[in-house]
C-alpha cells in the first residue's frame, strides 16, 4: 500500500475523519510535528499505530481531543490542569491525569497504566479533524521508531509513506518540537519532556516549583525503561512466560488456537486466531482481569517474536521480571 498524500483541503479531512472511524491510521499535522493518529477507543487501532513505527515496546501513546469539554469522560481534571489548560491548550503542552475508570480508551494508550496523557493541538487542521470525527484520536510522532519527528508531510511519507492510511498535508509545523509533557499525578508538577512551553511558562501560570524528572539518567543507564519503575503498569501476581499449560492454581493467558491445554483456575486468550495485533489489543485488559490474588501467577503462552510480538513479549518480560524475587533495584548513592 502507499498512502495516499492529500492537501487538507476541507473534503480530505471528512474522508480523514471517516477513515479514523473506521479504526485506519491517519497522518495529520499539529502545531509541534505530525502525528500518526488512530481512534484511542478501538484496540486494534491503537495497535497498528506501534506495528506501524516498528516500535519494540509499548510506549504509552498521548491522547488528542478537540475541546475541553471532552476529557471530562476521559480524566479526573485537577486545579492544576484547569489552570495550564485556560493558559496553553490549544497549544503544546501535554498533561498527564488520572485515567477515569469508566474512560472509554483502549488501555494499550496508556500500556495498562492507570494515567492518560492529553492535549489540544494548536493547528486549525488538527482541531477540524478532531472535531469532525468526535472522538479522542490517539498519536505519537509519525516517523520509525528511533527516527526524527516529521515536520512536515513529506518526511511523513518518507518513514511510513506504505503504513497509514492517508496523510493530511497541513504544511510545516510551526513549533517544530515536540509538546511540553507535565505529569500532574503526584504531590508536584513535573516535567517529564521538555518541549514547546518553557518551564517558566508553567511556573509564572502555577505560581509553585515546577520540578524535572530523569529518572532514567538519575539511576543509570541499566535499567531497560525509565518508565518501569514508577509509570509502568506490573501485576501484582506473578508471571510465567512461555508456559505449555496452567498449574492447577493459576491463571492461563493463552495465544492461539489453545484446544490442548487443559486445568488452571481461570483461562482466557489472547488472540484465538493467533493474530498479534488482536493479541497487543487485549492485552493490557487481560492480563488486570487476570491479576488476582486467588490465583499463584498468571502462565502465559509463547508469543512469536516477530512484528508486534516483540512489543508484546518486551511487556511480558518486564512483568515478570518486575515479580520476579531475584530481582531488586536500588538506588545508586548521592
Ligand atoms: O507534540 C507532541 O506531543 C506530538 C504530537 C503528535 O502531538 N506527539 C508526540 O508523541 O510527541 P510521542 O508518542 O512521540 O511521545 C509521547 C510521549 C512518550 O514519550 C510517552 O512516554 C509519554 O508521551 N506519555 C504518554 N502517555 C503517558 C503517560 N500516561 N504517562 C507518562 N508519559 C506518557
Ligand atoms: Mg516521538
């Protein structure tokens, strides 16, 4: 397939907004770079946005939506948040909020996690799409993964031109760099990536410290995320990756046609017809609904490792690793 380009005249954005209702990938232009977007609300939509980067682990994704008045479903929004989004949206800055439980979001946006980065773009196409199609869009940078943010419609086309659907060409973004992520889920606000609005910006609007997080560089380049420590969503049983079948007292994850496997005390799968995008889907749901302490550990099938399997299995590893009791992280002194 190579996608069609299209100027974001206002029939390209209709058919946009149909194609990212019907769950295909969209490449549209913000204000910071262009995001490769699908509807946050279909699993398998979100999941064809990491098979299309390429991307070897599950990155929690940042919510898109047009107005306010939309995240109410979606997050718990704090003093601090009414007061940054009255001063910057529609603008670069992302916040990071408590997820509402009844959110009607694919929890692979958030890879389990509990909390949902949103924002409103500044980019006239950006909100006519948004608002044309009704429903939050989920979108990271649209380029490979590891490559450079695409500013404008041709490096899209460059780096995913044969993965999406159809890319909307709203000429250069004016800010060119990413937007500005503050988590507000913690006692302070926190800067996790600097971007288009200053620390000062957030600081003056505020009126507190305004603190930075690297967590990856304050505790050493060995741990394989900054995230796992503290964002990362870990079950709090454990887990037994590459099982053949479920002991007596645990909980079966299957991936596949599983008619064979037989026992445990509970079973669900992936993906019975073996498809890994269905399987990266289902499972963040699955594995929360299978994360129960009447069960010893959840026992998971083998996942090819292949296309969006090395995703999967990535996530696996760490959960078990995570409930593993060999396995404790410390923090280096001073
Ligand atoms: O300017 C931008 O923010 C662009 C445009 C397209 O909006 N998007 C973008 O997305 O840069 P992406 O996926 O390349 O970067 C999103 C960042 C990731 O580093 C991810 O870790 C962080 O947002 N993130 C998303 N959800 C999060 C959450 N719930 N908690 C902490 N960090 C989160
Ligand atoms: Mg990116």
């Amino acid at each position: 397939m190579l996608s069609r380009l299209l100027p974001a005249d206002e029939a390209a954005v209709t058919h946009a907004a149909a194609l990212l209702r019907a769950g295909k990938l969209v490449a549209f232009p913000t204000e910071t770079v262009y995001g490769l977007g699908a509807d946050a609300c279909q699993g398998e939509a979100v999941a064809a946005i990491y098979a299309a980067k390429g991307r070897p682990s599950f990155n929690p994704l940042i919510v898109h939506v047009a107005d306010e008045a939309a995240l109410d479903s979606l997050v718990d929004r704090t003093e601090d948040a009414r007061l940054l989004g009255a001063a910057f949206w529609p603008g670069p800055l992302t916040l990071v909020l408590p997820r509402r439980p009844s959110a009607d979001v694919s929890l692979l946006v958030s890879a389990g996690m509990d909390t949902l980065a949103v924002r409103i773009p500044a980019h006239p196409v950006a909100l006519d799409l948004l608002r044309r199609v009704g429903r939050p869009i989920a979108a990271p940078s649209a380029n490979e993964s590891g490559r450079l943010s695409p500013t404008q419609a041709a490096h899209v086309a460059e780096s995913l031109g044969d993965k999406v659907d159809l890319i909307l060409d709203g000429g250069s973004c004016a800010v060119g760099v990413e937007s500005t992520i503050v988590s507000l889920v913690g006692a302070d606000p926190v800067i996790l990536r600097p971007g288009g609005i200053t620390h000062a910006q957030l600081e003056s609007v505020l009126k507190r410290p305004v603190l930075y997080t690297n967590l990856a560089q304050e505790l050493g380049a060995s741990l394989p995320s900054p995230g796992l420590l503290t964002s990362h969503y870990a079950p709090h049983i454990p887990v037994r990756l590459n099982a053949s079948a479920p002991l007596p007292t645990e909980a079966w994850l299957g991936f596949g046609a599983d008619q064979g496997i037989v026992g445990g005390a509970a079973r669900r799968n992936l993906s019975p017809r073996g498809d890994l995008t269905e399987a990266a889907a289902t499972l963040f749901a699955l594995m929360r609904l299978l994360d129960r302490q009447d069960f010893s550990a959840i026992a998971i099938a083998p996942i090819p490792e292949t296309g969006l399997g090395v995703a999967i299995n990535d996530r696996l590893r760490r959960a078990a690793s995570l409930n593993s009791p060999a396995v404790f992280i410390s923090r280096p002194k001073g």
